[in-house]
C-alpha cells in the first residue's frame, strides 16, 4: 500500500469512514522475488491470504 512493503500481522488503514453501499478500492500488487543468481522457466505458484477487518 502506497509503495509499502507489507508487514505480518500489521492493520493498514484505507479511510477513516465506510460509506454505506460504496465500493471500496483498496490498491493492492504483488511481485515475486528472484532469490536466485540463475532464474530458470517453470511454474512460479504461490498462495495468499489476505484478511480484511472493519472495525
């Protein structure tokens, strides 16, 4: 989130209020990183979880 690199177990806030009936956008990217000097083609499978609280 904003240029960020996400943290475990960290709230980010994205607005200050929720509006009834509004979608809300939240900006969000992924990227994998190259842990090696050598990079070789092959699946590159991954899962995330992501968990979003209202308080």
């Amino acid at each position: 989130f904003d240029d960020n690199i996400a943290t475990f177990d960290t709230y980010v806030n994205t607005r200050s209020e929720a509006i009834a009936n509004e979608t809300l956008t939240i900006p969000f990217e992924v990227r994998y990183e190259q842990v090696s000097d050598v990079v070789t083609p092959g699946p590159a499978n991954t899962v995330a979880t992501i968990t979003l609280a209202y308080k």
